[in-house]
C-alpha cells in the first residue's frame, strides 16, 4: 500500500474556491499590493506589448528568409543572365610579344 497521496484525490479534497474564498483572496492581494497595484498592472501591460513585438519581429524574419531565394537559385540566374565571357590577352604579355618581335625584325 502506499503511503503518498495522489495529487488529483489531493485536489478533489481541496475542491474549487467558491465566491466568499475568492473575495478573500482579492482582498488579500489588494492589502499586500495596495498602491503599488496601478504599477504593477501598467507594468504587466508594456511587458505583453513587448512581448507582441518580440514576436511578430521574429515572424517578419522567419518570411523575409522565406522569400529570399537560395545562393544556388542566385548563382544560376547570375550565369544564366549574363553573356560569354570575352578573353583578353593580358597586357604585359602582348608587350613582351612585341618587343620581341621589333628585335627579330633588327
């Protein structure tokens, strides 16, 4: 046999406040809180605001990475976009290709 008790027996003896248990409990935190209770509720509101902010900047990331396309899809429509590359000699050697040839023409 065991000696715990089951939490929802547990809960079922304590059953639910009525209406005089609830007034009990406002009145309570309304002496413990007292003044300070405006504070605390404008408190409350900024931080659900904050918290709504949070949240749809994080939604508006998770779309802009969602239509951004992939690094391949760019890669295929930069090469795709753009003509044959032209091949230039490079400068230098053309230089050296024509001082040789003035010395072979001496």
């Amino acid at each position: 046999m065991s000696t715990l008790i089951n939490p929802t027996s547990f809960l079922a003896i304590l059953g639910m406040p009525g209406g005089m248990e609830i007034v009990v409990i406002i009145v309570i935190g309304l002496l413990i809180f007292g003044r300070r209770l405006p504070e605390v509720g404008r408190n409350l509101g900024k931080s659900i605001v904050e918290f709504k902010k949070g949240i749809k900047g994080i939604g508006d990331d998770i779309d802009k990475e969602a239509d951004r396309p992939s690094n391949d899809e760019l890669q295929s429509s930069k090469s795709a976009d753009l003509p044959p590359a032209k091949v230039t000699p490079d400068p230098a050697q053309e230089a050296d290709i024509k001082v040789e040839e003035a010395k072979s023409e001496d």
